[in-house]
C-alpha cells in the first residue's frame, strides 16, 4: 500500500525556499500519529530541510540520484521504483516533496491530505493536481484558525476507488 501524506494550500503549493507554508502544530501532531512506526519515503531536499535529520520511531527512505549519499539513520534509494518495490508487504508513507509526490500519485492508494485555506501567492513547489472523482472521501475534520494556527485547516483521508 503506498499513501502519501501532504499538507496542501488552496492553490496547491505545499513549500517555498524549501521550507513548509506555515507552522501548524496539530498538523505535525496528526503526521506523526500516523506515519509513527511505519517507513517514510521523501526526496532528498524534503530530508535536508528536516531541522534534525532523520525523523525518530520510523524508517526514513531517502531518495537521490547521487550513488554516493548517505546519511545517519536513514536507507538511500537511487530510484523510485527501488523503494515502491516493498509496498506489496507495508504500507509505504511518501511525505515529499513536490518531485515525489508527482511520480507516486498515480501509483497512491490512500492520501491522507491537510487542506490549508488560504492561498501563498509566494510558493514554489506545488502537489499535482488531484482528479477527485478517482478518489472517496473517508474520514474528515474541520478545524478552525486560533492562536497557533493562522489559517482553517481540514485533515481529509481519501482513499482510491
Ligand atoms: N507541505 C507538505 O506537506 C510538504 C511535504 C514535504 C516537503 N514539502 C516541501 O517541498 C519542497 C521540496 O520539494 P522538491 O520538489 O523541491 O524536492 P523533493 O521531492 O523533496 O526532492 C527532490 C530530489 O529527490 C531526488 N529524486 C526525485 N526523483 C527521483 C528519482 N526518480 N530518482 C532518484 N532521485 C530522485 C533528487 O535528489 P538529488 O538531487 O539528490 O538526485 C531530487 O533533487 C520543500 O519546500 C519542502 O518544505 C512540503
């Protein structure tokens, strides 16, 4: 099972000087209680842009092109076929960038979206664009904007038909 896990603005950006949008606490909260125990499968510029590498309690699949990489506690794959070759036994967490999510969606099975509501007019990588009618809706939560999180956010699970 291959699931890709994103948050994502109303104009599809999802980064920008590779960093993330905006800081949004209960969105980090939920990434974690779902990729926790499971691999995690991101390109090589999502992995340098974690502050302290290698995300704990998971098994951190880096994507690269450089034969020669390697990192502390992570696996290095030069393709991606490499790595989707394992999703017959687990379920695989592609969690970015733009360039991953492109070449897996239409291999997903599962996408387990934050839909941010608003629109960064200064982004630069972007989710591809999603055909909702290969896609149901299977769980979903509205949260509203306070204190921590500038902006309504909904937490969406959709799963292929
Ligand atoms: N909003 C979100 O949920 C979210 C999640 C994750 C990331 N992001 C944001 O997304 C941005 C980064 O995305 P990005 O599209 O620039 O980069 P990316 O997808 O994270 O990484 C791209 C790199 O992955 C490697 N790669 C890609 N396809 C490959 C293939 N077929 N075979 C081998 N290697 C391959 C290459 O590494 P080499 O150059 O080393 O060969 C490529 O430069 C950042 O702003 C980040 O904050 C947002």
């Amino acid at each position: 099972m291959i699931s890709l896990i994103v948050a994502v603005a109303s104009n599809g950006a999802i980064g920008k000087q590779q960093d993330l949008l905006c800081h949004l606490p209960n969105d980090l909260k939920r990434f974690k209680a779902i990729t926790l125990g499971h691999t995690i499968v991101m390109g090589r510029r999502t992995f340098e842009s974690l502050p302290k590498g290698a995300l704990p309690g998971r098994t951190n699949v880096v994507v690269t092109r450089n034969a020669d990489a390697s990192w502390d506690n992570t696996v290095v794959v030069n393709s991606i076929e490499e790595v989707l070759a394992d999703s017959a036994e687990k379920e695989l967490f592609v969690i970015g960038g733009g360039m991953l999510y492109k070449q897996t969606i239409d291999r997903a099975d599962r996408l387990y979206i934050t839909h941010i509501h608003h629109e960064f007019a200064d982004a630069d990588t972007f989710f591809p664009e999603v055909n909702y009618n290969e896609w149901i809706e299977i769980e979903r939560e509205e949260h509203q904007a306070d204190e921590r999180h500038p902006y309504d956010y909904s937490f969406v699970t959709y799963q292929r038909k």
